[in-house]
C-alpha cells in the first residue's frame, strides 16, 4: 500500500540523476509516478555498510581492518530470513567492491565526515531534491582556503537499475550544488564532488562543466514539477 503522494514535486538525488539522463517519455513520467506514490515501508539495505567504510575514511584509507573484519562478520552471520542473509550477502560484496575502488578516493590532507541523516533538501525549480551526501570531504587547497567536497555512494547491485556515468555526473555535480548553501563558510570544489557506484566499482566526479550540467538540472526539474503537476490534476 503507497503512502498519500505529497503536494509538492519532490524526488531523491539517485532518481534525478537518471530522470537527467532518461530519453524516453514513458520512463520519465514512472519515475515520477513512483516519487509520487512511494511505499508505506522502506526496508534500508545495505546499512551495516556504512560504519566500517566511516571508520576507514576516517583513519585516512590506512587501516582495512574495520572493513575486513565486518565482511567476515557479516559472511559468517546468522541470517533470521532470506532477506536478512541477501541484505548480509550483498553488504559484504559492496565493502570488498569499496576496497577496490578506494585508493580512488582523495585521502592526503582531506578529514572525512559522515553526513547528516535528514541534512536540508535542495529546491531547483519548485522541486525538492534529497539530497542527503554520505560523507563530507574538508581539506586546504595550496592557496590556504578552506574548502569542501561530498561523497554520495550507490548500493546498486543490478545493471538494470544502475546509473548510467553520466547519471553519476549529475548527482555529483548536484551534491556541488548542494554544498554552496550548506559548505559552513568553506568553498565548494567540483574536483572533490563524487558519485561512487560500488558494484561498478565507478568512481566519478563533477564534470568541469558544472554550470552547464545544472543548467541542464533545472530543465530536467521544471518538467518533472510539470508532469508531477499533470499526474496530481489526473488523479494518478
């Protein structure tokens, strides 16, 4: 049973990243028929990865331990359903996929934090974006300003349902977006927003076009509010 759709267009970032980059009409208006009628319960996946990858970022990507040791505590863990044992499965695979990619990942100079559960949302055209990065980057740049980055990570196992790269530009370059009204008196840096597909084992970063790809982000929402508009007048 769906939950009432909410008045006012509102989509989160993984989803605006491929309503970007979707080219057919008929998939543009399920996404948004889907952000309108979200299910009344959502069982979070996935969960149990973040402390380790947290504990990891934190020591400066120097000790694999607290990631090592919760992949064999999660293989080995008494699963009470078979979600539970595909949710300890799937967890797993995406920390050893982490490992991976993560010398990928800037480390010298930069202090990791983890991000806020219900951090402010993101208005672009009417439509409100949750955002919601999962960790945030502060470093120095060599001038000696203080600036910041963001981290957003993709637990997405299968293809069908994966971003596309240039989704993953988006929603990179959509978290920059983000950190200019909530960087705490630091400066963005588009060389330090990221969108992490770990099953893809991808790693990208806002594009250096940035102002275009927003421009191309405000497009994208001023229709969404349209159809989210169309389905609320149709009854849909």
């Amino acid at each position: 049973m769906a939950q009432a759709a909410p008045r006012n267009p509102r989509i989160s970032l993984n989803k605006l990243g491929e309503y970007c980059t979707t080219a057919t009409a008929v998939r543009r208006r399920a996404i948004v028929r889907d952000q309108r009628n979200p299910p009344d319960v959502v069982v979070a996946r996935y969960t149990k990865a973040m402390d380790p990858i947290e504990q990891f970022l934190v020591s400066g990507g120097e000790d694999t331990t607290p990631i090592d040791r919760a992949i064999v505590r999660l293989r080995n863990s008494t699963p009470t359903s078979s979600w539970s044992l595909d949710d300890a499965n799937n967890t797993a695979d995406a920390l050893r996929h982490f490992l991976a990619v993560a010398d990928q990942l800037p480390m010298d100079g930069v202090t990791w934090v983890r991000g806020e559960n219900s951090p402010s949302p993101l208005q672009i055209a009417g439509v409100r974006i949750s955002v919601r990065p999962d960790f945030i980057l502060r470093f120095t740049s060599r001038t000696g300003e203080q600036r910041v980055g963001a981290l957003k990570l993709h637990f997405i196992k299968g293809d069908a349902q994966a971003l596309s790269e240039q989704g993953q530009e988006f929603v990179a370059a959509i978290c920059h977006r983000w950190l200019l009204d909530n960087s705490q008196n630091r400066v963005p840096d588009k060389s330090h927003c990221f969108s992490l597909d770990l099953f893809r084992e991808r790693l990208v970063r806002a594009p250096n076009a940035v102002v275009r790809t927003m421009n191309i982000v405000e497009a994208s929402c001023a229709e969404y509010a349209t159809a989210w508009a169309a389905q609320a007048n149709a009854g849909s």
